[in-house]
C-alpha cells in the first residue's frame, strides 16, 4: 500500500486514491474533449436562453433579427461567465482579472455572431433561425480558444520575493 505524500508548500496536491496530482486549476489534469464536453453544455444552456430572447423579441416584439440576437447574446453571456468559470473550467483566477477577460472574448463573440447574422439573414437571405445557427457554430470555436486560454488559464505566477541577503 502507497503512503500519502507529504504536503509539498509549493502546491498543494490532492490525494486520487492510487497517486497524487498537482492543483486542478483551470481544468489542468482535464482532457482536452472532457473540458470542450462541458464548454459545449454550458454553451447549449447559455444558448438555449439566447434563442429563447432572440425569437420572443423577433415573434413577439418584432424587433429586427439583428438587433434581438444581440439583446441575447448579451443577457446570456452572464449566465455563461459564472458557469464556464466553476464548471468548465474550474479557475480560481480572481474575477477582477476574469471579467474583463471574458468580456474582451465575449465583445469579439458578439461581433463575429451579429456579423455571421446579418451576412446569413441580410445579405443571403436566410431564415434568421438558420442564420442564428450557423452564428452560433461561428463564435463556438472563438469563444472556447479564448476563454480557456485567455480568460480562465493560469495567471501568471507570482514573481519570487527579493533576496535580502548581502
């Protein structure tokens, strides 16, 4: 039987039963397809609630395409932070560093989305559910790059203190 190892003050390890494992900071120790697995659940919530603002302000509004994707994107991008942060990707950077990360990630999202839509709907014609779709497809692959490497990754480590010494 393997003893537990003794507590290193450089990390802390946590105890798997047959071997112990560094942090699990930001998904570190995740496999790739795991933590895209959940990005993709907290997506489809987080999308089901823009689709839900989208076609009340479009149906029941007739507001333009355009600008109701837009009202949902926005309304769902909270829901979506605090989800990606605990769930996906497990961060524990500080939210004063997050945020505004995941806002600059999320302000790109937003452009490509809106932008994908007017060109798939205004230009193409296409029904703006479809184009909405092909939208989503669009920002999935920018948001999860960004956010998992940008956003929610490992804050860069602390320098060392200062040698007094001499």
């Amino acid at each position: 039987m393997r003893q537990r190892p003794a507590p290193d003050s450089r990390a802390r390890h946590r105890w798997r039963g047959r071997a112990a494992v560094g942090p699990q900071r930001n998904g570190i120790g995740m496999s790739l397809k795991t933590q895209f697995v959940k990005f993709a659940l907290v997506g489809g919530v987080a999308t089901a609630l823009h689709y839900a603002i989208l076609v009340a302000l479009v149906e029941g509004l007739r507001w333009p395409p355009v600008a109701a994707t837009s009202v949902g994107f926005a309304v769902s991008a909270l829901g979506n932070y605090l989800l990606n942060r605990r769930f996906t990707f497990r961060s524990r950077r500080r939210h004063v560093e997050a945020a505004p990360r995941f806002a600059v990630v999320a302000v790109v999202g937003f452009f490509i989305n809106a932008g994908v839509v007017w060109l798939a709907f205004d230009a193409a014609g296409l029904h703006y559910l479809v184009a909405q779709v092909v939208a989503t497809l669009a920002t999935l692959g920018w948001t999860f790059v960004g956010n998992r490497h940008w956003t929610f990754g490992h804050a860069a480590p602390s320098p060392p203190p200062p040698d007094r010494r001499a």
